[in-house]
C-alpha cells in the first residue's frame, strides 16, 4: 500500500489513479488527521508528501515517522512545489529518501517510485554477509541495528545504506558519484549534495562515532580506523 498526503483533490486524484493503473494499492488523503489514522490501521510499503497541508505541514510528518521505531525505515517522497536547494536539502535533513518538485510528469513519479521500491526491497529480504564493529560502533545489516557504545541510534533508510556501504568499502575512498550509483541510483540524478547532507546527518547521529567517517577533500569519503 502506498499512501498519498495531498490537499489539491486534482493533483492527489490524478496520482492515486496512475497508480493504481501501474498495478500498487494506493490511497489518498487530503488532510494529514486522515492519514495518521490510516497508519493506524496499516503500514504502507512507500508515503509520498506534499510539504504544503493544512494541519500539519509534510516536514512535520516526516520527523514524526523518523522518529517512531516502526516506521523509521518506511521510504518517503517529498512532492512540492518548492524547488531551491535549500527546500531540497531541508527535507533531505528531515529524513526524506527522495524529493520530486511540481509540476512532475507522472512517467518520471513512477519510476522514481519504482526505484525507491525496489532499494528497499532489496534491503528488506537481503542480509549482508557481516556484522560490523568498530571503536564504539556496532552495526548489524541483516538486523538493521546500528549501535553507539551500546546505545540504539536511529537511522533513516538512505543513512542507513550509507553507513553499510561505507563500512562494506572500509579503507576506501568512495567518490560521490559512486556513493549515488548504490544508494540512490538514478533517482536523485546527479545531484551530489544529496550526499554532503546525509554524511552530516550520519555524523551528527552517529556522535563521537560519525568521526570514523572521513573526507578525502577533493575525492569523497571513507570510513577507517
């Protein structure tokens, strides 16, 4: 099920049918009173938000579900008709997993959807080979636990890649335009600051442990110690 949180009827209208004619299960909502209680009685696989609502702006909900354990890891997409970087980077920053502007055409939403999808798929069903640690940093892929000094840190999903594809490449610089190639794919296109603004959410949640991740200036990033 994906659900849609939209308060213009032709826009949430238009997007819930595509979808349906795409094959997904999607339900719409105009007010975000209405979806807070749809999670009540089910979990979407995907939330797509506008930012503009009545109620409760989309940031708002966005902080709220990567702050609840049960849904931290659910995929979320912004849709807005705010289009500077610094929107881009402010829903970023609140754990968004990919961010599309208005006007969209509804081919491009889908396969950004379909992209998203399948990462997180991919990373539901697959256990890596490993469990990592390092100084204080526990992290278990197949558990999805990420651990300071034994204390539980709360990552989103697109952190959460980040730090093990970092740790997969221990002692190796990963450029920006690799890091995008495995964590977002073509989603975000060619937009590396996507990737400056996830390593310093990951480092500020990570503590005293986020100092484990380097930046080779002029190259990107790695992970070492």
């Amino acid at each position: 099920m994906i659900y849609f949180v939209e308060d213009d009827d032709s826009i949430r209208e238009l997007v819930i049918y595509t979808l349906t004619k795409a094959g997904y299960e999607a339900e719409g909502f105009g007010r975000p009173s209405t979806f807070w209680a749809a999670m009540e009685r089910q979990r979407p696989v995907l939330v797509l938000l506008d930012i503009m609502l009545p109620e409760e702006d989309g940031l708002s909900i966005l902080r709220k579900l990567r702050g609840d354990p049960a849904t931290q890891a659910v995929p979320v997409m912004m849709l807005t008709a705010k289009s500077t970087e610094y929107d881009a980077v402010i829903a970023l920053d609140a754990g968004a997993d990919d961010y599309v502007q208005k006007p969209f055409r509804m081919m491009e939403l889908l396969s950004r959807i379909r992209a998203l999808l399948r990462r997180a798929e991919t990373y539901g069903r697959t256990a890596a080979p490993a469990e990592y640690r390092l100084g204080g940093l526990y992290v278990s892929p197949s558990r999805h636990v990420v651990q300071v000094d034994g204390a539980d840190v709360s990552l989103t999903l697109k952190e959460f890649e980040l730090l093990c594809l970092l740790l997969e490449n221990k002692g190796i610089v990963l450029t920006r335009d690799q890091i995008l190639d495995h964590v977002w794919g073509d989603a975000m296109g060619r937009e590396t600051r996507t990737v400056d603004v996830h390593i310093r959410t990951l480092r500020q949640k990570l503590g005293r442990a986020g100092e484990l991740i380097g930046t080779i200036r002029g190259l990107g990033y790695k992970v070492s110690g």
